[in-house]
C-alpha cells in the first residue's frame, strides 16, 4: 500500500513541476531581451519596457497586438516580432518583462 502512495505522490510532484515550468517568467523575458533586440534596439530594456505603463502593455496583450506595440517601440526588431518563434514561444516572457518593468512600475530591470 505504500508503494501505491509513493508513486502518486511522485506523479503529482512531477505534474507540479511541469507545470510550474509553462508558466511566462520575466527573468527570462528579459534574457531574450538581452540576446535577440538589445544590439538591433540601440537601448537597454528599461527603456524597451518604460515607452508604455502597466496597462499600455496589458491592453495590446488582450488586443492581440503586443507584437505591434513592441516594434512600434523598436522597428529595428520588426523581424523579430513577426516571427511564427516570437507569437509562439517568447510573448509571453517578453511581456512579463515588460510588464514588470513598465514606466509606471517602479521597478528597473538591470539589462
């Protein structure tokens, strides 16, 4: 019977961290950052982040339009924010970070 309970109990930790795993992160968002736009950007990514507020950032995810917004606030990574790679895997990251360090956050990121 307790062999039983390890193993479920071992499944239920190991769906937990998958799971934990999906979720967007801006520490990662901010590495993306870093290595795919800071160099064609010309800025840091406190700057990238600061050319809208909180709910600047907020409204163009819910509209479906971040990727807009983003090469709006650089055009140099226009490519970049057209990509099948971008809507599919780093949105979500970026826009944690940019929604973490907005200009009405207070927050500064150190990139």
């Amino acid at each position: 019977m307790t062999t039983y309970k390890k193993v479920a109990l071992a499944a239920i930790i190991g769906l937990g961290l998958i799971g934990s795993a999906a979720n967007a992160d801006a520490d990662k968002g901010k590495r993306i950052y870093q290595k795919k736009l800071k160099s064609a950007c010309g800025f840091s990514g406190a700057v990238f982040a600061a050319k809208h507020t909180q709910d600047e950032w907020a409204e163009a995810k819910d509209n479906g339009e971040l990727g807009k917004v983003m090469e709006e606030a650089c055009p140099a990574g226009k490519d970049f924010f057209e990509s099948a790679k971008f809507k599919k895997k780093f949105s979500s990251h970026l826009y944690d970070f940019v929604h973490d360090f907005a200009s009405d956050s207070g927050n500064i990121p150190s990139c």
